[in-house]
C-alpha cells in the first residue's frame, strides 16, 4: 500500500526482483534523462533510491551544461 511507504522502505521489502528493478530503473532513465550504472546504483532504501538519482541528475545535467556551453 502506497501509503504505509516511506523513505526507510526497502526495495526488497516493496517485492521487486531484479527484472522489476532493471525495468524500473530504465523507466527512471527514460523519465529523468539520465544514465545509470547499474553497478554505481546500489540503493537500500526509497531515500537511497532518491538521494542517488538526486546525485546523478546533478552531476549528468551539469556535465551537460557544461558540454553544451564549451561550443559556444
């Protein structure tokens, strides 16, 4: 239940088993444009979970911004 989740539940305890987390993890690629490795995601938690894709987008996006104003 959505509701009894929080940022201490556990991945394993949500039931997904590697299949669901591969395809979860495309579906966070595809909706968030960026690029995972599946051997630097190593979450725990939801707020693994969060604080990695957090960490990920900044740096991606940065070294995007970065990429893209040095062909100015």
């Amino acid at each position: 239940k959505i509701e009894e989740l929080t940022a201490a539940t556990t991945i394993e305890y949500l039931g997904l088993d590697s299949l669901d987390i591969i395809k979860f993890l495309f579906e966070i690629e595809n909706e968030f444009n960026v690029r995972i490795a599946d051997r630097e995601f190593k979450v725990i938690t939801i707020q693994d979970m969060v604080d990695a894709l957090d960490r990920l987008i900044l740096e991606q996006h940065s070294e995007q911004e970065i990429g893209s104003s040095s062909h100015h």
